[in-house]
C-alpha cells in the first residue's frame, strides 16, 4: 500500500511539473480513464506538432534564397527533436512501464512542442532591423 501511494505521488508531482497547453484543457474531461487521457493528451501533442510543422514550412520559404541559414536551421531543428525526445523519455520514467507513460509523454512532446511553436512565430515576426533574427520578413 506505501509503495502505491508513494508511486501515485511520484506521478501527480511529475504530471504537476509538465507545462499544460490549451488543448490539455479539453483532456481534464476525456473520457475512457487512463485510455482516454492517453489519447486525448496524444492527439493534442498531433495537433501542435502540425503546427509546428507549417510554421517550420514558413520559414524554409523565406530562407530559400539562403542555403546557410537553412543549413543552419535543419541542424538546429534536428538538434531540438534529439533534445526534445531526449527530456519527454526522462519526464516519463517516473512513470515508465504504467498506465499513464503514454499521457505523460504526450504532455511533454505537446509542452517542448508548444514553447518551440513560440520560438518559430518570433522568427517570422522578428522586427524590423533585429539584427539577431535569422529569418527575414515577409515580401
């Protein structure tokens, strides 16, 4: 019994330690149980994902005329899924083996996922003349 409330404890400060999103907010009502929190938490980590894909698409546009820079920004975007990966498997072995692994894991990728999607829209809305943006403005 102290090993299940001592595991479950684990899992509520692992779970209160990883940012929420907006469509987290849609899960607290998923339902099917743990099943339906994985699944809800894993189509929300998609739908980030595919926005952070688009706006990746944007900037490989406006970077066209720029073989460096894009260079540059494929490494840099490899480099941020190894770390992403990376820190969402640590997040999870709390928890690894459980129920709740999958929901944990797609917490994380959808927090990382969201914070880079940030990243991204400051990019392709740098100001004009900031000379520490590497992606040009718009035409």
């Amino acid at each position: 019994m102290r090993a299940s409330l001592a595991g479950l404890v684990a899992l509520l400060a692992v779970a209160a330690a990883i940012p929420t999103s907006a469509g987290a907010d849609e899960c607290d009502n998923a339902q099917g149980g743990q099943a339906g929190l994985n699944e809800c938490y894993g189509k929300a980590f998609k739908a980030s994902d595919a926005e952070l894909n688009k706006l990746y698409k944007e900037i490989e546009a406006r970077l066209k005329d720029d073989p460096d820079t894009t260079k540059l920004l494929v490494t840099t975007q490899r480099a941020w899924i190894a770390f992403r990966d990376a820190e969402c498997n640590f997040q999870e072995s709390a928890v690894s083996g459980g129920t709740a692994a999958p929901m944990i894991h797609s917490m994380c990728l959808d927090g990382q996922t969201k914070s880079r999607i940030e990243d991204f829209k400051a990019y392709l809305n740098c100001a004009e003349g900031d000379m520490s943006c590497p992606v040009p403005a718009a035409n």
